[in-house]
C-alpha cells in the first residue's frame, strides 16, 4: 500500500441524536415540511438536506477522498506497481461507500423519520421508494 494517500476515517452520521421538528411546527424545516421546499416532483418535497449537521464533515471527508483519488493519478504518471494503483483504487472506492452510507443514515433518520412523523402515509412512501432506489443503486 502507498504510504503517500491516507486511509480516511468514517464519518459519523447525524443519526437519531439530532431531533427533528414534527412538520408544520417552528424549527420544521427540509424535506420534512420546512418552507424552503422545491416545487413537487417524482421524488417529492426537498428542502434542506438531512445530512445538514454533518455538512462540514462531509465536506471534509471528500477533500480527503479527492486527495486520494490525485494520489492515484500521480501513480499511474510515476508508473507505480499495478497491484499498488488498485489497492488505493479500493480505498478510494471504500471511502466514497462510506460517505453514501453516512448519507443514507442522514435521510432516513431525517427525511424518512420526518415523514413518518407527519402522518402522511403518501409522503412516507415516497421517501421510502427514494431510499429504497438509492440503496439499489449503491448496490450495482
């Protein structure tokens, strides 16, 4: 493994610690009933992200990851051993996993959660199809 690129350390989820306002009460914001939605779409209400809380940590992680991914490049430029370009190829494709999972835990514990709260049968399997969806393409 090549000493030059870090392995990056997982990011820690927003999760159920965050407590999310019940739509329609102050503070309720997001796709959970906040007033800064986009018009509808297939995919429902947006507003702000559940992975709010945790922008800066993802923001982070993925000049971490960009770092890694420059890394790479320089060693197919030096012509590093095949085997050493793949291992960090791999941690490169671990750590973007990583930042997908955070993700997914955002939206559920956030945009799911929040729709389950409302009431809104409707929405709540909107946003669970959205996930579902989401997870398959991870998946691929």
């Amino acid at each position: 493994m090549n000493d030059d690129i870090p392995p990056v350390a997982p990011i820690e989820p927003a999760g159920s610690s965050s407590p999310v306002a019940p739509v329609g009460s102050p503070g309720a914001a997001g796709c959970c009933g906040g007033s800064n939605h986009a018009p509808e779409s297939d995919h429902g209400r947006h507003g702000d992200p559940g992975y709010q809380g945790s922008k800066s940590a993802y923001l982070r992680r993925l000049k971490l990851i960009e770092g890694q991914v420059r890394g790479v490049h320089r060693m197919v430029e030096d012509d590093a051993y095949c085997i050493d370009v793949l291992t960090q190829v791999s941690a490169v494709t671990k750590a973007l996993q990583s930042v997908a999972v955070g993700l997914v835990d955002d939206h559920v514990h956030h945009c799911v959660h929040a729709a389950a709260q409302s009431g809104d049968s409707a929405e709540l399997d909107r946003k669970m199809e959205e996930i579902m969806q989401a997870v398959k393409r991870l998946m691929k």
